[in-house]
C-alpha cells in the first residue's frame, strides 16, 4: 500500500489522522527566539492565546527534512510507495524539505506533490489519497488523480481584521485604517497556489453573503466536489455558514476545519471561509 504523508497545514483534525494511520508532519512557529512544532508542542487553541499576547507577528518555518526521515525508513523497509501531499510551493517550504528529505532514500518511490492549496482543500486531497491507498491504487493512479483535482481547486475565505495582514507586509498600515475606518471587509481566495484579494464588502455580513453566493455559483457537486468549511475561533459563524451551504447546493455533509497555526499567522483569529473543486 501506498504510505500518504500530510502536514499540519491540511488541517485535519488529528484524531481523524491517527485513526487512518496517516502520518502527520509538523510546521514551525516562532515565537522571537522561541520555535515550537505545531503538533503536540502548540496546538491553535495555545497558539492562538500567544499570538493575541505578541506585539510583532510571529514567523513560520518549513518542517525539517529530518522529519520525514522515519516515514521514508519505513518505506524503505516495507518497499511502499510514498507521496507527501504538500501545501502550495509558492507560500510554504514544505515541497522544498519533503523533496530535501527525499535525497537520502534514493532507492525508494517518494512522490511529493505541490498541491498549490492550502487548509481543507489540502485536507481534501490528503483524504482522497489516503481512500484511493487503502483501496489498493497504484502510486501513480493517487498522483494523476491529485494532479486532476488541483488545478480545479477552489478556496475563497474571510478575515475578521486585517491587522494581521498589515503586521505580516501584506497591507500597509495606512489602508488598514481606511478599510476599518469603513467597515470594508476582504474576501481573499487562494489562487495558483497564492492568497489574494477576491473582492471586498461593507461589513461582515455582506462579505458572508458574498461567500455563499459565489460558491453556490461555481460549485458544481459532484464525487470530486469535496466541499468543506474552515474557521479559526468561530465555530458558531461556520456551522451556520456549513448549513447555509448545505440547503443552497444539496450536499448532505459538509466537514468543518480548523485553520491551523501556519495559516493562522497572516489570516488572524475568526477567519473562515471555504474551499471545494469545480
């Protein structure tokens, strides 16, 4: 059987990832000269407590090559096949260190394939791979159906406050004040592996209107649809937003994630959104 590897940035609820035997690579915060492991070490609910505290924005780190040292020596011994279902290659250096970790196992199959997502279209990703693996699906059959969905991947999201984005350069700070000053509130999307501006709203409740209409709009439902919700401290909002979805595009089931620490640093507390394939 194919081993699948994710990381934290999936947002997988880590329960779910040990019940399927799925290994799960931590990224790194750093806190000044403090750096955790976002697994065991800081989980969002402490991450989340430590950010609101800090007056810069702290820093994210690519997981160590090292760490995939284990799973590859594993598949080494076991001759499995291996693919690290990695975030975007654009804005993390997870692929970099996956395939850096690769190097030492020269005489084992290690697919790592940039997802160009993040949150829970990567989360998705991971769940397709790992159903297709236990199945009895080649290495090659999981990466040509990954390489199939990514590119029809969809994750739009909003933010609370955009004082996160103006501490991580993103904004500047002058139009960080315009924005708030008016209410404006930003719908972002994740495109070609990048976060960037969708459009903006007045006021929340707007944006959040926005948000289903355009799902509504361009999810087409289906076995590749994988729709899903995240959020970071707004279970409430999401839950609505995950019933909402549900009645506008008939989907019986709709999971709900958790935006972790890595992702949490530049969108801040009270986020969400959502992704799906088209």
């Amino acid at each position: 059987m194919t081993i699948i590897v994710a990381d934290t940035t999936c947002g997988l609820p880590r329960d779910l990832l040990a019940r399927r035997g799925i290994p799960l690579i931590p990224q790194v915060v750093m806190f000044g000269e403090e750096a955790f492991h976002d697994d065991k070490e800081l989980d969002t609910a402490a991450f989340l407590q430590r950010l609101k505290a800090s007056k810069e924005l702290p820093k994210t780190a690519a997981p160590e090559p090292p760490l995939y040292f284990p799973i590859f020596e594993e598949a080494k011994k076991t001759g499995e096949s291996v693919i690290v279902v990695a975030p975007t290659g654009k804005a993390s250096g997870t692929v970099r260190s996956a395939q850096t970790a690769a190097l030492e196992f020269p005489g084992v199959d290690i697919r790592v394939v940039d997802t160009l997502t993040i949150s829970c279209n990567l989360g998705s990703l991971v769940l397709v791979a790992d159903d297709m693996a236990k199945a009895g699906k080649s290495a090659d059959e999981i990466v040509d159906k990954l390489n199939y969905l990514i590119p029809r991947g969809k994750v739009y999201f909003l933010v609370d406050t955009l004082e996160y984005l103006a501490k991580g350069g993103r904004i500047g700070g002058a139009k960080r004040l315009v924005a708030e000053l008016l209410e404006i509130k930003p719908i972002l999307q994740v495109k070609d592996g990048q976060v960037e501006a969708f459009e903006q709203q007045r006021t929340k409740r707007r944006a959040l209107a926005r948000l289903v209409e355009v799902v509504a709009e361009q999810f087409k439902g289906g076995e590749d649809g994988h729709l899903c919700v995240l959020q970071v401290e707004a279970e409430k909002e999401a839950e609505a937003l995950a019933a909402e979805l549900k009645a506008k595009v008939n989907v019986p089931d709709i999971p709900i994630y958790e935006l972790p620490p890595a992702i949490v640093v530049h969108a801040g507390p009270k986020a969400m959104g959502a992704g799906f394939f088209v």
